[in-house]
C-alpha cells in the first residue's frame, strides 16, 4: 500500500489517494468557493470545479466519486445546489451521498463538498475505468431528503 498526499497544509492535505494493488481510493477534503460572493449556483459550480481539477491531476473523473458529502450552510438552498449537482454529475454515475445542514467554518460559504472516489488506471489507454456495472434507477423513500 502506498500513500500520497497532495496539496499539503499545516492543518489537512486537500486529496489523499491511497494505491491498494492496481485500485486508487482518492479522498478529497471538503471544498468551499474561493469566490463568495456568487450565489449557492455559482458556489456549487466553482467547487465541483475543484473537484474536477484534484480528480484530474491524479488520472480519475468525477465518474469515479463513489461517495459525497455536501454541507449547506442554508437548507432552503437544495434546490439549487441539487440542479448543478444534477448538471454536472453523468448519468448512471451517481454516488452514495448525504446532505446535510450546517453551519460552516466561514458565513459566506454557502457549501461545502467532500468525495471519495475509486478506480484502476488502464495500462493500455492511459486513463481511468471502472467496471462498467449500471443499475438502472429506483425511487428511493429518502430520495426528496437528498
């Protein structure tokens, strides 16, 4: 087993990936918009585009996020949080996540996400895959929750 660190702070490292035989498990820290001045929409979109950057600098894609942690520090913001989620998420791709109201660390952030993804890097190809399985959708009773 092998461990790296990225982007490495007195306090927390911004990813962490942890290579277990061919596999990678990649934990990114919570993210919060340098720019808070935009609205829940504009937040949402400049996080998931940290997101996207920390995924990409080690070969995965945001269809690898296996798990998602999203913090809203105003639980009326849902909605909208949830329709660039919605966005920017692929189909068929979407992770095990929670959604959760709270009171973040500075007033103007608006949400906070944190992931975990998994993936093999393909030898032949120089990218990311995973095992292609696909579970059609279901309704899920806490489906309105999230």
């Amino acid at each position: 087993m092998h461990i790296e660190r990225h982007e490495i702070g007195p306090r927390f490292s911004e990813m962490t990936v942890v290579q277990v035989g061919e596999g990678k498990l990649i934990y990114i820290a919570g993210q919060v918009a340098e720019n808070t001045s935009l609205d829940i929409g504009g937040q949402t979109r400049e996080v998931l585009g940290f997101i996207d950057r920390l995924l990409a600098h080690v070969g995965a894609r945001r269809e690898h996020i296996v798990q998602a942690r999203v913090y809203l520090a105003s639980v009326g913001d849902y909605a909208q949080m949830n329709a660039v989620w919605e966005a920017w998420i692929p189909a068929g791709h979407t992770p095990a996540r929670s959604t959760i109201g709270a009171k973040l660390i500075n007033g103007a952030y608006k949400v906070e996400i944190e992931v975990t993804a998994a993936f093999t890097p393909s030898q032949e190809h120089g990218h990311a895959h995973d095992d292609g399985c696909v579970k059609e959708p279901t309704e899920h009773p806490h489906d309105h929750a999230r």
